[in-house]
C-alpha cells in the first residue's frame, strides 16, 4: 500500500525548498498577540468562575478572635467550603456532600445577629444529652475524648464549667436563652432538641458559645472551615506575658523584621 507522504506547511519549508518559477525568500518569524476583544473574554471567564467559586463554592474569611485556640488563631485567614453541607444538587457528581457530624468545626450565622458570622465545633448532636463538669464535656453521661480543646488560665465560673447550673451571675448570658434552656434540662443533662447543634469554642475558657446564647440551627450553617491560606502574627488576649528580666539579647534583623509579620508556617494548613 502506497503511503502519502506528510504535507508540510510553506511556513516550514526547508532551507532551499522553492516553487517552481518563486525566488527564494527568507522567512520572518511572526509574533501573534491577542487582541483586546479576546482578552477581555479571557477576563470575563476568569471572572465568572472567581464569582461561582466564591458564591457556592469556598468564601474566605478571617479569625478575630482567640475562642478556638489552638485549632485557629488571631490573624487566621481561611478558605470555608461552603458546599460540602449543602443539599446535594446538580454539582452531586462534582463536589461531595454530607451531614454535620459531631466534632465538626462549622461557620455559621450567629443567632442573636443572623449578619455576623461565627466558628465553633460542633459537640452535641439531635438528641445527645451533654453535661459539663468541671470543663469535661459528657455526652449521654459518657467523658468525651477531646485532644482539641484547651483550658487556658481564668477565673472560676460555675455556670461556665459546670454546665448547665440553675443560677447565673454573668451578664453575656442571653436572657431568651436562659429561659429556653430550662426546658430542654432533665437530671442535670441538657437534651438537644432536633434540628439543633451545641456548639462550643475549643478554647473553653474563653469563648461564648452554646452556653451563652443557645443552639445553633442547620439552615443557618454555611459552611466547614477547610484551610488556612495565609496568618497574621497578631497577639491574642489570653496570651500570658512573660516576666522581665536584665539577660542580655541579640537584636533581631532587619529580614526577621520583614518576614515576621506573618506565620508562614500556617500557610495552607489543613483545618481538622
């Protein structure tokens, strides 16, 4: 069987290859550079897709505060996935969905001001009978293993330690919340109603939580904290200042000056 020969381009003719009756030329290489039509329809779909991905599928945020040391800290900027807890949809078969579980960190819509965003992890599910005694979460009168949470040093709180307590002295407790939490108490053990999460920040001490202002409510979750992309190196309140002392030290350099602004060891961590 005869077989063509390959048909080379007159743009790549070999040196000395010319038609019959053409003088020979050299050729030029040409640049081809897009025009402001097609980089704008290049911008627009880069644009597009920015906008969806922000809209359904991650939302950055930054953490303000020192309720879930160590897990986040001050200075923390995420990215959230805000569809992994969504109805499953269309995106089924693109993006994974599932349930709230238990020990989930969650971002949510505070309930006493739906426009204000709060993260917390998740310690009560629909059902679970939780107790705190002395800072120990018990679920179903079962001591919960909990390597996340941390106890920094403050001052003695009954209300907060040994949770739920009839009686209160702390102005940050909300009042509806403390007249509905009665409600859902039996022998001690305060039972989440459905639909509902107990929430608590994994910094115990400091953090206002479900023991403060009450459950939280599926539809108001928008989504799972999923990395940290970048950290500020900002102090956090509950940081214990260390004592003076006359030990002589180094200055620090001027590219540690530069450099130290941030936790670059942080960056593009994984949250669990």
């Amino acid at each position: 069987m005869n077989q063509q020969p390959p048909v080379i381009s007159p743009l790549m003719s070999p040196p000395g290859a010319a038609s019959p009756g053409q003088t020979r030329t050299q050729a030029h290489p040409h640049l081809i550079f897009p025009n402001l039509l097609d980089s704008l329809r290049s911008l627009a779909s880069i644009t597009v897709a920015a906008l969806f991905i922000l809209t359904f599928v991650v939302q950055p945020f930054r953490i303000p505060s020192e309720s879930m040391e160590r897990t986040l800290l001050v200075g923390d900027f995420l990215l959230v996935n805000k569809s992994i807890f969504a109805p499953p949809g269309h995106w089924k078969w693109l993006l994974p969905y599932r349930s709230v579980r238990r020990d989930d960190i969650i971002v949510f819509h505070f309930p006493l001001s739906p426009s204000e965003h709060v993260v917390k992890r998740v310690v009560g599910m629909p059902g679970d009978r939780v107790r705190l005694v002395n800072g120990m979460v018990y679920i179903d009168e079962q001591r919960q293993k909990e390597p996340f949470a941390v106890f920094e040093r403050s001052y003695p709180d009954d209300f907060r330690d040994d949770f739920p307590s009839s009686v209160f002295f702390d102005p940050g407790i909300d009042s509806s919340w403390w007249l509905e939490m009665h409600k859902d108490v039996n022998h001690g053990e305060l039972t989440v109603p459905p639909n509902s999460y107990f929430v608590l920040g994994d910094n115990r001490n400091y953090s206002r939580d479900s023991r403060y202002w009450g459950f939280v409510q599926p539809d108001r979750v928008e989504g799972r904290p999923l990395l940290i992309y970048f950290s500020l190196r900002e102090p956090s309140t509950t940081d214990m200042e260390s004592l003076p002392d006359d030990r002589l030290g180094h200055e620090s350099s001027p590219l540690q000056d530069v450099l130290g602004f941030a936790r670059w060891s942080r960056m593009f961590r994984l949250v669990r």
